[in-house]
C-alpha cells in the first residue's frame, strides 16, 4: 500500500474536481462526495494496517515518504512535493477521513434542499484533500500549502450562506485571522531554512539515490545560536518557535486569536463540526506535536505555550458558561479543549495533545453533529431558551448527545476522560501548580456547561412552540451512533498501564509512556468525581429553574452575578476590543488617510507640484511667443550676430 | 543568426509590427475583421513563441558575458558602434512568453471593452507588443532605449483615446512622468557608452565604442572597463530612477491609479499585465548586472522603500471604493515585493521575483479583465453598488475567486511561489562576510503585505460577490460569456499550473540568474 | 582680377540689407524678396569663392540654389495668395494667430 | 577695367538693394530689387560663371521676378503698409542690429582684404558651361534629380494650395 499513499488525498481532490466541473445534481454530489472521502478512509485504513504489521524495514524509525515531483528548486532552495505517512500522520489521517466521512454522510440529509449543495460538497471535499496534505506533507511548505488550503475551505464553507452579512463578515474575518497566524509561520519558515538548509521534517532519500537532509533531527544545530533586536538577545530557537506558536493561535484558535471561531458558527452545523471542531482546529497541535524538536530547544517559549493554552482554556470555558446560542457553547467549549492540547504540548506531554485532539475529535464532531441535529429538528432554531423537552422528540439524537457531553465534561469511561486526565495528570506532575489549577477549574466548568446545555435543551418543557420538532432521518442518526460508539471506546486507545497509543507514538514523538502511579489514580478519581458533581450541578440548577427561562430572558444566574456575566457572554470583551477600539478601527483610519489624503495631496501633489511649477515657468516664456513673425526673425538675427560674434572672439 | 540558423526571434518581434501594417488594409469601419485579424496575428506569435522554452537551452555554461541564446545581430550605425543586437537568456524568456501570451487574451477582451475606432486600437495592440518584447530581448543599449520609449507612445494613445472622462490629463501624466524618467536614463546610456569608448580607446588606439550591453558587461567584469564608485552609483541611479518610475516603486507611483483608472480594461490589463515588468527586467539586467557594486551599496535603501512601497500600496488598497483602483494599489504592493527580491541579490530572491514579475501579470491581468467584465454590465465599479454578484453569476464568482486568492499568495496557486521566494531571499540575503543586506527584518515588515493583501482583497471580494443581491440592478446581471470564459479560462491555467509545478519556470532561468549574480556569488546564508 | 574679399564685403552687405528688410517691412511679398536678396547674396559670396578655388562644384551649388528658391517662391507665394484669401491682407502682423 | 565695372555695378546693386528696402510701394520694390538681380548677374559673369549669368537672369530676373510682379498687382498689395506698425519698438532694435552683424562681416573681409583670385589660365575656363553641365550630370546626378522632384513636389504645393471648393474629406 505504501506506493498508493498519495492516493489518500488524490480521492477527495478528485471528488472536488467532479463536483466543480462536472455533477449538477444534489444527489449524486452527496454521493460522489462521501464516496471519495470513504475510499480515502478505506485506503488510509489499509496503510494504516499495513504499517503497524509490517513496517518498512529501510527507515529507522519506520516512515513512508513518497516524492511525488519536485515542487520548487531554486538554487540551494529545495523542496519537494512529497508526502509522508508515519505514525503521528497515521492517526491523523485516520481521524481526518473517519469523522470526515461521517460527517459527509450526515451533510446528506442535513443540507438536503439547500440552494448550493454541490458547491459545499465541493468545498468538504477539497478541505479534506488540504487537510490530509497539512498531516500527510513531509516539509513544511507543503504543509504550509495545506494549512492555508484549510484556511480557505474555512472561509468558503464559514461564507456557504453568504447572503447573510453575518455570515460574510464570520468568514472574512476567519480568513483574516488565520492570515495573521499565517504570516508569522511564513517567517517561522523561512528562518528555519535560513538556518537548516532544507524545510523538509525528516531525511528523505530520493530514487536516484540523493538525500534530502531534514531539519527536525538536526534542531540542535541552532541551541544556542542567538539573534539581536537593538537592546535585546534572543534565541533563535526562541524565535522561530515563538513564531510558529503564532501560527498556532491563529488556527487553533488560543488567545489572543481565537476571536474568529465563535463568529464561524456562521457556517452549516456539520462544517463547524468538521472544521472548527474535529480537524482544522487541532493543526496546531498537529504542528507542535511535529516540530516538538525546536520548541523543546526553547525553554522561554515552551512556557509561553503553556500559559497561552491554559489560560484559553480557562477564558473559554467561562465565556461557554454563559452563551445562549447552542452552537456557540461548543464553540467556546472548542476553544478551551484546544487549550488544553496546547497547555499539554508546552509541557511535553505531546502524547497527551494527540490522544486528547483524537478523542476531542470524535466527541466534538459527534456534540456538533447532535447540535446540528436539534437544530434541523427545530427548524434552524439555535436558541437554547427556545428548546427544552427534546428528549422524548429526539431520543437518538438525546442518547448520543449525552454520551458525548460525558466524554466532553470527562466522565469515566468516556473517551475524554482518559484523554484529558492524562493532560491534568501531567499538569500536576509537572511542577507548575498555578496550570494544574487554570486545568483543573476549566475541566469543571466544562462539566457544567454541558450539564447546563443538556438540561436547557433536552429536559424541562418545550418554550417556544412555534416548530414542531422531530428526530432527524437515519442518514443523520447513522453517523451520529457510530460516533458516539467511538466516543466511548475512544479512551481505550491509551489505557493507562497498555499505553497503545504512547508506544505507536514513540518514534516520532520521542515520548515515553507516562508513570501511572497511585498519585494519578487518586487524582483520577477525583477530577471524574468533582466534573460529574459539576455537570450535575449544572444540569440541576437549570432544570429546577427552567421556568424562569424564556427567550430573551437573562440568564438565572445573572442575579448572582451580575456585569461579570455579561463580560462572560462576550468573552471578556475581548473581541469587541479588537472591533471597537482598537486593531480595526485604528487600521481604517490610517488607510482612509493614506489613500484620502496623503496619497492624493502629500505624493502626488509634489508630482502636480513639479507640473505646475513648469507651466509658471513656460507661461512666462509666452510673451516672447508673440505671432509676430517679424520678433522672431529678430529674436533669430540677435542669435546669428552672438554666434558670429562668439566666433570671431575665439 | 542565432543557433537556429533562421532569425526566430527577429520574427516573434516583428511579427506584430507587420500584422499592425497589415491592419491598415482592413476597412476602417470593419470592427470585426480587424479584431480577428489582430487577434490571429497575436496568437501567432505565441505560437511561435512557444517555439523558444521548447528551444532553450537551459545549461548554458557560464560565460564571460551574459550568455544569449536566439542572437540576431546587424551592424546598424556601426560609426557608434550600434548595432540591431537581440537574445534572450533565462531572465527574458518567461517575461517574453508572459508578453505573447497576455495580448491575444487582451486582443480577445476588446470585444467586450473597446467599441470606437477598433482598428486604431488594434494596431496599437500590435505596435505596443512588438516593442515590449523589444525591450526584453534587445541586447544593444541603443535599440533598448528606443524599444523601452516606444512602448510610452502607443500606451499613452490607448489611455487618451479609450479612456473614460479623465483620460487626457491621465494619459499627459503617464507620458511626462515615465518620459522623465528615461531621459536620464538615456543620459546614462550615452554617458556610459563614452567612459566605455575612452576606457577601451586608451589601449585600442581607434576604437569607437559600442552600445552592445554584452560587449560592455563583459568589459566591467573582466577588468578592462572600470567605473569610478561615485560614478557608478550616479550611473546605478540614473537607471533605477527609470525603471523605478515605471516599476513604480513608492514614491513614484501616483501615475498608475489614474492611467488604471482612465484606461479601457485592454490597456490596463497590458499595462499591469506586461508594461510594469520593463522596469522590473531593467533593474535585473541594467542595474544588476553592469553596477553590482552599487547595488550593494544602495540595496539596504530599496529595500527599505519596497517594503514601504508594499505596506503603504496595500493600505491604500484597502481604503478604495473603486475596484480598479483597489487593483491598481495592490499592483504598488506587489511590485514592491517584486524589488525586495530582486534586491535581496540572491538566487532565490531575483528567481523569485522574477516569477512574481510573471505572477502578477497572470494575476493582475485576470483581476483587470474582471473589473472589466463588471464594468461592461453595470458602468460602474463602485464596490458599493455591487452585492451577492456570485449568487447572480456563478461562474463570474468562482473564477473571481481563484483569481483574488493568487493574488493573495495561496499556496498551491501562483502567488505564493513568488512572494515565498521573495521573501526566502530576502531573509537570506546576506554578503559573503556576514554583513546584512536585507535580512529578516524587512521580512517581517514584508509579511504585513501578506496579511493586507488578505485584508483587501477579502474587503473587495466579500463587498461585492457576497452579501445579498441588494441593489436590483444586479439581479438581472447575465454570468460569463463564452468569450469572457475562454478569456479567463486561459488565465487560470498558468495561475494553477505554476502553483504546482513552479520548476518548469525556474529551471531555465537558473543558469542566467546565476550569472547576473555572478559578482554576488557568495552572498550566502547567514546560517 | 577684383579680390575675393571685395565680393565678400559686398555679398555681406547685400545680405544684411537683406535681413534689415526681413525685420522692418511688414509687406509679405517685400519680406520675400528680402529673403531673395539674401540669397543672392549668399549665391554671390559662393560664386566668389568658387573662383577663389578654381572649382566648378560652387557654381553647381549656386545652380540648387536658384532651383530651390525658384520653387520656394512659387510655393511662398502660393501660400500667400492663400492666406490673403482668408485675410485680405498681405501684412505679416495681421497674420499672428500662433501667439503663444 | 574690370575693378571700374566691378565698383559700378556693385554701387548699382547696393543701390538697387537700400531701395527696395525703403520703396514703399511693393511694385517699386520689385522693380529695384530686378535692378540688382541684374547686378549681381554681371558680377557672376566677371566671376568668370557665365552660365550662372544667364541663370540668374533668366530664372530671377525673367520668372521669379515676374511672379513677384504678378502676385504684387494680382492682390493689389502695392501698399499694405499704410496702418501703424505694430511693432514699431523693434525698428531700431533691427537696425542696431543689421549694424552689428554688417561690422562683424566687414571686420571678417578686412581681415582677408589681400585674398587674391589665382592667376593660373584655368581660371579662365573653369566656370565654363560644358563644366557645370558635365559636373551636374555625373557627380551632383542625385542631388539634380532630386531638384527636380522638389520643383515637382512644388508645382504640386502650389495647385493644391490653391484649389478652391475642395470636397470636404
């Protein structure tokens, strides 16, 4: 299969292609969609397989690496367009083309009718093909193409229904943001070529026998090596880290970036659950986890990266405490679960990031898909004050959302129990308390908000009866099912003691496998038992109060809390920061300046400037511009007389 | 004769201007022949142009001298040692082939844009394509200058006469600011041509100099021909001044909003497409290669106004209502990048600029060609008039897209390769000694230009084709033609096409590149 | 035989006569036969010189000389026939519409 | 003998000259100006140029002189003089100037006052008409014809100039 490993992202790319140029119809868009990510999935499944029983013997430690052209060679500039499957990418792509070809199924039913099916299928297909070439590329530009690639299908599929402003705005804005990120990655790059020569991650040997050389392994070349801004050193490693870990706020939306993906809830439900939640999200954590050799050069940023990741954890869980809008709860609760991969990826504990990005990954995808489902069987309400009794109108969708709301809040054995505890363990035996704390209280309040969300929609009594709800049709239930099977077996991927996914990991991540002592287990036990008090809490304090929820109504803890949460609701403000007083508003008026008055009046009026400064002049030569023919033969007689003059004096 | 032994490349320049002669037999009043007529001439010779990637030999070994290929030389003024002297070498043959490709598409939108006096237009098309690819293959300074100025007159035409309300004052504009910058460029042709003609006459009694760019760049480099310092980098900037007025680099840019602005779609589209890279090609074969030393001297200093050049233009970019003018501003920030490369004085960094020199012409052209294709249906380019476009037109919407986002530099399409690569030799560009010629601090500024173009481009692009249909005007707009889908289409193939596969553009102009940087070689990573 | 110089100080005084007529008349067709006289003049000075010489090739000059102002008179003239046509006038003055 | 010819017809040509200047009636004009057309012919014939003399006389003299005759009373411009001189501030300017430039010349043909003519026989020859004649139809064969091309291009000028009732293009 190792040969065929291109085909993994060439399927979904094909179905793009056939869905632009050729199909017309829904029907077959849906199919020929799902088909080419399930191929996908079906062949990744089979390299997958065959890599674990029988390994490629030629590399130490196991990799396959498939150039399939030179892309750009320029000098000693040498990049080629190849593609690389090794244990991390393994379960990457699997997680990619499982949940995206679930999820591809569930757009079936779920965009039935829209306007523009094709054109989303197009896009779902084409952000898979991205997506597998961010996890699948073995250097960082092509990775850095499917980066943006993903960036881009964000932003088409956030702007599906562009007619509203909203959603325009959300998708733009997404574009952007990333584009900050972006940027600095570009610069991460090209100071990681600057100094190791090559951006592929690994060696690579080529069929004619060259070596590509790769940078990972080498990353110790730059310990040490220093840059210098007037007044300041710093590290190189420091740098291009710091850089990349830009990069990552702006995809994996972590503060101070994250403002884009609340506002990308804009989108159809099964993109926010495919993108924003399962697989796009999680590319920076993707991305440190790859690059952990330079990171782990750089003390300074490593703890940077984990302040970032618990403090967004902690920022976001607060703001998904108070929303209204059911999307926007698991928008705000995605955010704080990628803080959690990132505050463990700054502590080393990458293992920890992957295994809680996959489980997040199925969990999420199967909340977002729940919450879709609610939605399309409310008839596009997102209210949360509007619903409230679904569970006997929706028992499929009721089940399966409350598995993955346990494995979300981490209750055992739910997926996200073994994931995250291992995150809070490692926090706890790390030897920052204040993280463990930050950790420690999200994973709380994430029990609480689902508790609260449960409640709100499923119990209680309908508020708003101007819909009637029903259960979503099995082409919807189906995937929602297999999900939530995964959400519960997920967590069986690293068992503490078997370690599967540590050991499957340890070539490429250089991690081993965590102690798991009596301090964990006491510890364990008590984050489960305080997160399912907590989601209790949150679950029963909204059902006893579900009378006083009506739309429009505040929250009924507003009482006791007052302005702090309508800080919470608006995130602490700190989007608004950016719309209203600051970045933006700043950047609008500096270039209505630019282009209003300095460009027109500054530089282009010292060109009309030297323009009328010459016609003044030639204006005054007019008056020897008489008509009079006889001035100038005058004009010409006075010039013969001097020349002939000038001539006899010489 | 070149190595072919028939004068291939003297027929892809004057190809034009014959079937230009040829127009003047179509009837006046004939639109449609004489569009045809131009049109197949035009493809013609990019037919033939073809011939040359196919024929070039990329190896080449490094010369002396810039190593041509395709030479056609006569004795022309042989008393001044001028001579009709074209070649082209890896740095000329994509800008070449960009030209020959770029004007049959153009010729093919003046269906749509150009409605009065079509002949006359036409033959201008064809006159103003025979002196831009003038321009790049010429190899005597002489036929240089003339080629570079004659490219002025029909452009200048094309502006005043198919203009909109303000063409005259755009096109007097264009015409002086341009003109002024290449007479003193002609004044350091012919000042350089003389201290050339009495360095060599001090050893060869009689010798009459010449205008052969060759004969001279090999003359410096080996030794024989020395310029004074202060007298090159006056020279270097004589020079620069030209090309950067053409480029046009801050601050020498005002003149291209409003030639954009006033001239039909055609002309904007040559002129963004073909005529900004003649500045661009003179800095690399002029500056480059006959002053190294003080480009090294002024490097830091361009530098430093490109990257104002691509912050400033994006910035103004974003505060435009009119489409074409957003495009006109983003030009200014490309072009910018474009100089960064080119004086970042690496392999990455001119390879580099030149495929953005290629890039843009794609991108920019495609940009023009669809302002253009709004304009014919609504007369107005207001991004405020417009809303939901792609709901309306589909296919206008999509191929919009694709063309907004190489402009934006993403990966996998054209832009990126360029601005990477840019932006890559910038960071790198350092001399032998360790010294610091651009270094990551541009970039970091650089990469604003990235995230602005984002900015607004996606400002434009979600302004006028999202949203809803709001004004009903729009609502009836009819998509693409079959015409304006041909026309496009052709467009986006090279847009994709050099994303993936840039290697087919760089691996002939490797050997050139290396040999215009000849005197920097060693300028090396500062690893 | 007359030196050379005598023809020349009389072909430099006919021909200032000559220009003195070009700046003080106002009479078109005056203004072209000062123009007249100042070719001759030149025609004088050359016919001089070509005896100075001992060289046929200034009498040749001389002849191109009095074609080209045969036609040049003819075509002035017609001009002026022209614009006294518009103008009823033959007043140089009169005829200043290119003022600057 | 020949220095007495010489200074009487040069007397005759200068005074033909200052009185074409100051004629006001252009006929009179013309008439002093044939005056010292004829002069100068008898000048060219003691420069040993008979053939330019009976140019002179026939082309300037003859033709030239009669156009100016025939234009002259076929617009009856006789006196197109008679307002006042718009530019009468420029008069003295003129002559201050024609001064100049008559001193700069005569102080060039003091400087050279001895510059005798050869006394070799060929002198007497060398302006003979079978000369010129030869001369212009070898050496000076192009620049002849292309004389005759401008006289053509001439006559041309002339019809077109005044056409009248042209059709409108």
């Amino acid at each position: 299969m190792f040969n065929f490993i291109w085909l993994i992202p060439l399927l979904p790319l094909v179905g793009f292609a056939l869905n632009v140029f050729v199909i017309r119809r829904e029907r077959e868009a849906g199919y020929v969609a799902t088909g080419a990510v399930a191929l996908s999935f079906l062949v990744a499944l089979a390299t997958f397989i065959q890599f674990a029983f029988s390994p490629p013997a030629e590399a130490k430690p196991p990799r396959v690496d498939l150039v399939l052209w030179n892309w750009i060679s320029v000098g000693e500039f040498n990049v080629p367009f190849g593609l690389l499957f090794d244990p991390l990418s393994g379960v990457m792509v699997l997680l990619v083309t499982g949940v995206g070809a679930l999820i591809h199924l569930y757009s079936i039913g779920y965009m039935h009718g829209d306007s523009r099916v094709v054109r989303y299928f197009a896009y779902l297909n084409l952000f898979v093909a991205m997506m597998l070439f961010l996890v699948m590329s073995d250097n960082m530009l092509l990775l850095f193409l499917g980066w943006e690639g993903v960036g881009l299908c964000s932003f088409l599929l956030i702007g599906h229904w562009f007619e509203r402003r909203t959603a325009t705005s959300a998708a733009a804005k997404a574009f952007v943001v990333n584009r900050i990120g972006d940027a600095a990655f570009l610069v991460a790059m090209m100071a990681i070529f600057a100094h190791f020569g090559t951006l592929s991650f690994y060696d690579i040997e080529l069929a004619d026998g060259a070596v590509i050389e790769g940078f990972l392994e080498r990353a110790d070349e730059i310990s040490g090596l220093i840059f210098s801004i007037p007044g300041q050193n710093f590290l190189v490693s420091t740098g291009i880290a710091f850089l990349l870990l830009i990069g990552v706020t702006g995809k994996s939306a972590q503060l101070p970036l994250f403002v884009w993906l609340p506002d990308a809830m804009a989108g159809p439900t099964p993109v926010s659950a495919l993108i924003h939640a399962a697989t796009m999200v999680t590319a920076g954590v993707y991305l440190m986890a790859r690059t952990h050799p330079i990171f782990e050069l750089s003390a300074a940023t490593q703890g940077w990266v984990t302040w970032i990741g618990a403090l967004t954890a902690l920022i976001a869980a607060t703001a998904a405490v108070a929303q209204w809008d059911i999307k926007r709860v698991l928008a705000y609760s995605t955010v704080s679960q990628l803080g959690f991969m990132v505050a463990a990826a700054g502590m080393g504990a990458y293992v920890a990031a992957i295994f809680h990005l996959l489980t997040h990954g199925v969990f999420k995808a199967l909340l977002f898909l729940g919450s879709g489902s609610v939605i399309h069987g409310t008839h596009d309400t997102q209210d949360m004050r509007k619903m409230g009794g679904l569970r006997e109108h929706m028992p499929t969708t009721f089940i399966t959302y409350l598995v993955g709301a346990g494995a979300l809040a981490g209750i055992f054995p739910l997926a996200g129990f073994w994931s995250k505890d291992e995150i809070i363990a490692h926090a706890w035996s790390g030897q920052n308390f204040s993280i463990f704390l930050l950790l420690f209280v999200s994973s709380l309040l994430t029990a609480f908000y689902m508790g609260r969300q449960i409640a709100l929609t499923f119990f209680g009594q309908q508020r708003d009866h101007s819909y009637h709800a029903h259960e979503s049709g099995q082409v919807m239930t189906m995937p929602l099912m297999i999900l939530a099977v995964g959400a519960v077996l997920a967590g069986a991927m690293n068992l503490p003691m078997l370690h599967w996914l540590s050991t499957w990991l340890e070539p490429t991540l250089h991690e081993h496998a965590a102690e798991f002592g009596v301090t964990q287990l006491i510890l364990a036990v008590v984050t489960t038992l305080l997160a399912a008090g907590s989601g209790y809490l949150g679950w029963r304090y909204y059902v006893a109060n579900s009378a006083k929820i009506k739309p429009g109504a505040k929250d009924p803890l507003y009482r006791y809390s007052g302005d702090i949460w309508e800080a919470l609701e608006e995130a602490w403000y700190i989007d608004r920061a950016y719309e209203k007083l600051t970045v933006v508003p700043g950047f609008r008026a500096l270039a209505r300046f630019m282009a209003g008055v300095f460009d027109p009046q500054g530089i282009d009026g010292l060109v009309r400037g030297v323009g009328y400064a010459f016609s003044q002049a030639a204006s005054a030569l007019r008056v020897f511009q008489s008509g009079f023919v006889r001035t100038y033969a005058l004009l010409f007689l006075a010039g013969v007389v001097m020349v002939v003059g000038y001539l006899l004096i010489i | 004769m070149s190595q072919l032994g028939f004068p291939l490349l003297s027929i892809i320049v004057w190809l034009p201007a014959l079937g230009a002669l040829l127009l003047l037999l179509v009837p006046r009043t004939n639109d449609e022949l004489s569009r045809r007529a131009s049109l197949g001439v035009s493809t013609l010779t990019f037919a033939i142009s073809c011939a040359l990637p196919a024929l070039f030999n990329p190896a080449l070994p490094e010369a002396a001298a810039p190593a041509m290929q395709f030479v056609d030389q006569i004795d022309w003024i042989p008393s001044w040692g001028i001579s009709y002297n074209v070649g082209l070498d890896g740095v000329s043959l994509w800008l070449v082939l960009l030209t020959t490709f770029i004007t049959p598409i153009t010729v093919l939108s003046t269906w749509d844009s150009v409605h009065k006096q079509v002949r006359a237009f036409q033959i201008l098309m064809l006159l103003l394509e025979t002196a831009m690819i003038g321009v790049f293959v010429a190899q005597d300074l002489f036929l240089f200058y003339i080629f570079w100025e004659f490219t002025l007159i029909p452009m200048a035409f094309m502006i005043g006469i198919w203009g909109s309300e303000n063409r005259i004052y755009a096109a007097v504009k264009f015409f002086l600011y341009t003109f002024a910058g290449s007479v003193l460029m002609l004044v350091a042709i012919i000042a350089l041509y003389i201290l050339h003609r009495d360095a060599i006459a001090a050893t060869t009694p009689g010798y009459v100099g010449t205008f052969d760019f060759g004969v001279i760049a090999e003359h410096l480099r080996s030794g024989s021909f020395v310029l004074e310092a202060g007298l090159a980098q006056a020279l270097f900037g004589a020079f620069f001044l030209a090309f950067a007025i053409k480029t046009p680099m801050w601050p020498f840019h005002t003149w291209l909003p409003d030639a954009h602005v006033q001239a039909p779609t055609a002309g904007s589209v040559i002129l963004a497409g073909v005529l900004l890279k003649l500045g661009t090609y003179g800095m690399i074969r002029f500056n480059l290669t006959l002053f190294p030393d003080a480009s090294l001297w002024a490097a830091p200093a361009i530098g430093i106004l490109a990257v104002i050049g691509i912050i400033y233009g994006a910035m103004t970019a974003y505060a435009q209502t009119d489409m074409k003018k957003l495009v006109a501003y983003s030009s200014v920030s490309h072009m910018g990048f474009v100089v960064l490369g080119i004086f970042a004085l690496n392999q990455i960094g001119v390879s580099g600029a030149l495929i953005q020199m290629i890039n843009h012409g794609l991108s920019t052209g495609a940009l023009f060609l669809l302002v253009g294709v709004i304009y014919e249906r609504r007369h107005t380019r207001e991004i405020g008039e417009f809303g939901g476009l792609w709901k309306v037109m589909p296919i206008y919407g999509g191929v919009t897209l694709l063309v907004v986002l190489s402009s934006a530099g993403l990966p996998g399409l054209n832009g990126f390769i360029g601005e990477f690569a840019i932006m890559q030799g910038a960071f790198m560009a350092y001399e032998t000694g360790g010294a610091r010629i651009l270094g990551w601090p541009f970039v970091a500024f650089a990469v604003l230009g990235v995230i602005l173009a984002a900015v607004y481009l996606l400002r434009m692009y979600g302004g006028a084709f999202m949203g809803d249909v709001g004004n009903p005007e729009n609502a009836q707009l009819s998509d693409l033609s079959r015409r304006e889908i041909v026309v496009l289409g052709l467009l986006c193939v090279p847009i994709i096409a050099i994303g993936l596969f840039p290697n087919l553009l760089f691996a002939p102009m490797e050997t050139s590149v290396a040999d215009v940087l000849h005197t920097f070689t060693g300028v090396v990573a500062g690893r | 035989m007359v030196p050379t110089s005598y023809y020349v100080l009389l072909s430099a005084a006919l021909f200032t006569i000559g220009a003195m007529g070009m700046l003080v008349r106002r009479n078109a067709i005056v203004l072209f036969m000062s123009v007249e006289l100042m070719l001759n003049a030149a025609n004088l000075a050359l016919v001089a010189f070509a005896r100075q010489q001992v060289n046929p090739d200034g009498q040749v000059l001389v002849f191109f000389v009095i074609t080209v102002a045969a036609a040049e008179v003819a075509v002035g003239l017609a001009l002026l026939v022209a614009i006294f046509r518009s103008k009823r006038t033959t007043d140089v003055d009169e005829v200043s519409t290119l003022r600057g | 003998m020949e220095f007495v010819i010489f200074f009487i017809t040069a007397a005759i040509a200068l005074i033909g000259a200052i009185a074409m200047l100051v004629s006001r009636n252009a006929v009179h004009s013309a008439l002093f100006l044939l005056l010292n057309f004829s002069a100068i012919a008898i000048l060219f014939l003691l420069l040993r140029a008979p053939f330019l003399f009976a140019v002179q006389l026939i082309v300037y003299a003859g033709a030239i002189m009669v156009l100016f005759l025939f234009v002259v009373m076929l617009l009856g411009a006789e006196r197109a003089e008679d307002e006042k001189d718009k530019v009468a501030w420029q008069r003295p300017l003129a002559i201050g100037l024609g001064a100049a430039l008559l001193v700069e010349a005569i102080f060039v043909g003091f400087n050279q006052l001895a510059m005798e003519p050869p006394t070799t026989p060929e002198v007497e020859s060398f302006g003979a008409p079978a000369r010129i004649g030869e001369s212009l139809f070898t050496t000076y064969l192009l620049p002849f014809q292309i004389t005759g091309i401008i006289l053509l291009v001439a006559i041309i000028g002339v019809v077109v100039l005044n056409q009248r009732n042209r059709a409108k293009a």
